[in-house]
C-alpha cells in the first residue's frame, strides 16, 4: 500500500485551486491534475469547510450575511492586493478568495431576472392559442367560401332548368 504524505502547503495549494476551479471543473478534474487521489482531496475540502463553519459558528459572520454594500466595500478593499496580502485579508474577515472572485462575478454580470422565463413561457403559450385559432378561423373561412360557390352552382343549375 502506497501511503504518500503531502505538505500542509501543497494541501492548502490543492484546497485554494479546487475552491477557484472554473464552473465546468469538477473536483476530480483538479485531483488528476495535482496527481492527488480524489477521496483525499475531498478529505482536505472537508476539513477546511468544517474549519470555516466552526469559525463561522464562533461568532463570525458568515460570507451569505454580508449585505451588498460590504461586499462591494470588500471588493475595493481588496481590489489591488497581492495574493498572499488578499489570503490574509480574507482569513482576517473569515472569507475565502474564491467568494470574492464570485462576487466580483455577481457585480460585473448583468442581472438575469426570473420572471422573465415565466412571461416568456406565457406569451409562447399565447401565440400558440392564438395560431390555432387563427387556423381554426381560416378553415371555417375555406369552408363557407366553398358552401357559397357550391350555393352558387345550384342556384344556376335550377335556374337552366326553370326556364
């Protein structure tokens, strides 16, 4: 059995990389690319969350209570800052980089609203409604058009034969 022992520093390399990983990364991605075995990598993730919800359960305020207008304090305050400055400033704060970026993503991004899904559900199904009557319509239209000519031909064909 191979037991390989890992750095502290490497450890908290590989928690700060799988923390900021890209939206499509999956951890097992990042524990391949570190050439770190998986269960070990979620191990470390563990503990550092389990760390930061005991900090968090101490008295400290978690990153979800920060209201908007400290988040964007926090971010000029930490807009110029190194990464080890920024690594401080954030475990001072009781905050990991990786909310930060995520707020900075929040801000930038412009804002996709719910509701516009649901109205843009509503009218599609209205024009639907509103297609089928349409076609409804015309082929009652059709319909009585031909009645009318037929209505027609009758009437001539009765009126040959009176005179």
């Amino acid at each position: 059995m191979n037991l390989t022992t890992y750095s502290q520093a490497f450890k908290e390399e590989a928690v700060r990389k799988t923390l900021q990983r890209s939206s499509g990364q999956t951890i097992s991605d990042v524990a391949r690319q570190m050439n770190v075995p998986y269960h070990s990598l979620r191990n470390w993730l563990r503990k550092v969350r389990m760390a930061h919800q005991h900090t968090s359960a101490s008295g400290e305020k978690r990153a979800a209570d920060w209201s908007p207008e400290q988040r964007l304090q926090a971010l000029l305050d930490t807009h110029n800052l190194s990464e080890s400055e920024l690594n401080a400033w954030c475990r001072e704060h009781g905050l990991f980089a990786h909310q930060l970026a995520e707020w900075r993503t929040q801000l930038i991004a412009p804002a996709k609203p719910g509701g516009d899904a649901t109205e843009l559900r509503r009218l599609k199904d209205e024009i639907a409604t509103l297609q089928r009557q349409i076609n409804r319509k015309d082929k009652a239209l059709s319909e009585a058009a031909a009645l009318l000519v037929l209505q027609k031909k009758y009437q001539a064909l009765w009126e040959d034969e009176d005179k």
